[in-house]
C-alpha cells in the first residue's frame, strides 16, 4: 500500500522533520512537498531531503492561478507520478498531525478498522498556545498540548476536516480539505465515514468541508491541528501569510477562533518512541541538521525584526492581553445558528 501525503509550506524549516518524522512513523510512505518564496533555508532542506529519498520537493514560487498558492500547488500535484500511484491521498499543512487511535495507532490499523472506506473524514482537534509567550526550538507535538474540547458547538472551523481518500478514479483533482472534479459514474460508490467510524450521508461526496457540531468526531482518528504556536510563533505566521487566502493578514480574530486550552491531550505521545528514532535518523545528516540550526536562528531574527515595526508590535502586545478563548454554550450557539439562517432565507429573497 502506497499512502501519500502532499504539503505544502513557507519559511517552516524549523518544523518540517517533526512533521515528516511523525508521519513517516504512522505510515506514510510518499511525500510531495512544495515551497515557495522561502527565506529561511526551508527549500534548501527539501532539497536534501529530496536527494536522500524522503520526499518528493517541488518549488512553486509562482506565477500563481486565481485559486492562489496552495490551490496552484495541488493543481500541479494532481498531474504528479506520486499522485498516480497513490492508494490513498492527504493534503496536509506542516501544523496538521495525523493522530490514530485504534489499533497500534497507524494507517494500516485505519483502514483495517474501516475496511470499506473510500474516504475517511479528519476532523481538526484545534490546539492552542498552551500559554506560549516566546518561540522554543522544541517539538510542537510535545510542547503544545491544550486544546478544544471534544465536543464543541462553535465556531464552524472546529469542525472542519481534511479527507484521506482511496485514489481509486472517484475524484480526479485534490482539494485542500476534500477531493474535488468528481467522476459521477465512480463517486455514487464510495464510501465515506467520519473519525468515529460513522458511514457519512451522500452530501459529504460532493460538497461537505465540516463535520457535525455538538458530537465527538475522534474515536478512531483525529488531525491534531496546531495553527497558533507560541504568541511569538503566530506573530511570524502572520508575516507569513496564509497558504490558502495568502492575502490575508491575520490578527485577534483567527487567534481567538483557535486559541483553545480548555483540555488536555497527549494521545499523540503513543508515537513518541518510533517519532524519536525516525527523527534522530534524519538528524544524523549534518548537513540537515546545519540548516535545522539556521532556521530556527532565522525565526528569531526574523521577529526581533518584526517587532521594530508598529502592526506587529501592536499584535504582540494584543495577545498578551488577550484571555484563552472559551467555548460557547449550546443555547448560544443555536441563537447564533439561528440568525445565520434567518440571514441566508432573506439573501435568497
């Protein structure tokens, strides 16, 4: 069985062999990276895991089609030899961790727990800051464990997923949270579940991008999503840009909707040992490992730099003003929920 996972990523050096230790640790046997406009040697470390076997680096620095970066990328990767031989497909971004619970915690143990699935919905387990003030060249997976509750009515991107999907001609591009260009004839038979193991109504072949609220949607798997960091680390993303929406400038309200340190999960420490192992192999390469070093210099540089100019240092000192967000009731979610609607019914009018 052939499992890809295809990134893409942006000045992440410092985070890139957690990531692909982890993966490579649950099963992951194909990576297809793309970077682009990098400034802290992460191209440069794809380029050497490129040349050791490890991945599959692509730049992709532009020009860009109106979909923007990431879009452009996936548009690429769907003409791609890895995508072809491919049994099973994600996209993933370099703050996801793909985090199984059944079985010995790999894809094998998935699928053999879902032995009909053509499409297996990852809802996001949002973690926040954990309280992080400064940036730390340390593990995310085990630095940052506060997170959302298990069962949450709001925001709708709690909610949301990325799809692991059998490549079996059902869908002919890949999307950033769910397969896209349906073969009509092929998708009426697929079989989509969610992170229970719940079979999934037909709508969720075609256009679902979010799981439903007020229930747990991570007894078999969960994506251990990560998109804040340390309030230092959020201050670079935010000079980063987006992947998707690269325009965008990002402020109080992305870090309020994902800022969630209610509860405690160190599940995904059940790979620790074979994530250990896999990342002192790839550390054994100097060269690695020199770039590794230069990068997380670079991060810090790069937000000393950040906080000399006054939107940056204005963001900063918001988040540590700033309360852990806190989630919100049922009641108010439905009252919400209802205005939502009321306000889509006189749109239509």
């Amino acid at each position: 069985m052939r499992a890809l996972a295809v990134l893409t990523v942006r000045n992440e050096a410092a985070y890139l062999l957690e990531w692909l230790a982890h993966h490579k640790a649950i099963g992951f046997t194909d990576f297809l990276v793309f970077s682009n406009n990098c400034q802290d040697g992460t191209d440069v470390l794809l380029d050497r895991l490129d040349a050791m076997g490890h991945l599959t680096h692509l730049r992709n620095d532009g020009p860009y089609d109106k979909g923007g970066i990431q879009f452009t990328a996936l548009k690429t990767a769907s003409k791609h030899p890895l995508v072809k031989a491919a049994d099973w497909i994600l996209p993933l971004d370099v703050d996801e961790f793909v985090n199984i619970h059944t079985g010995d915690g790999t894809l094998t143990a998935l699928f053999s727990a879902l032995p009909d699935a053509t499409a297996i919905t990852l809802t996001w387990r949002l973690f926040g800051s954990s309280d992080q003030i400064r940036y730390q060249d340390t593990l995310v997976t085990d630095t940052f464990t506060r997170c959302a509750p298990v069962v949450m009515y709001w925001p709708w991107r709690s909610a949301m997923f990325k799809t692991l999907y059998r490549n079996d001609g059902a869908y002919k591009k890949l999307g950033v949270h769910r397969p896209r260009d349906a073969d009509d004839d092929k998708v009426a038979n697929t079989r989509w579940y969610d992170g229970e193991g719940r079979t999934l109504d037909d709508q969720f072949k075609h256009r679902r991008i979010f799981s439903p609220y007020g229930r747990s949607n991570y007894g078999l798997v969960q994506l251990n999503h990560y998109p804040l960091g340390s309030m230092e680390n959020y201050v670079l993303k935010a000079d980063r840009g987006r992947a998707v929406h690269s325009d965008d400038l990002l402020g109080m309200d992305y870090w309020v909707e994902r800022n969630w340190n209610t509860d405690e999960d160190r599940s995904i420490s059940r790979y620790k040992e074979s994530r250990n192992a896999l990342l002192h192999d790839l550390k054994t390469d100097s060269h690695i490992c020199q770039i590794h070093t230069q990068s997380v210099a670079w991060r810090k540089e790069r937000f000393d730099a950040l906080l000399r100019q006054e939107p940056f240092r204005a963001l900063f000192g918001r988040l540590l003003m700033a309360p852990q967000s806190r989630p919100v009731s049922l009641k108010a979610a439905q009252f919400m929920v209802a205005h939502a609607r009321a306000g889509r019914s006189s749109s239509r009018d």
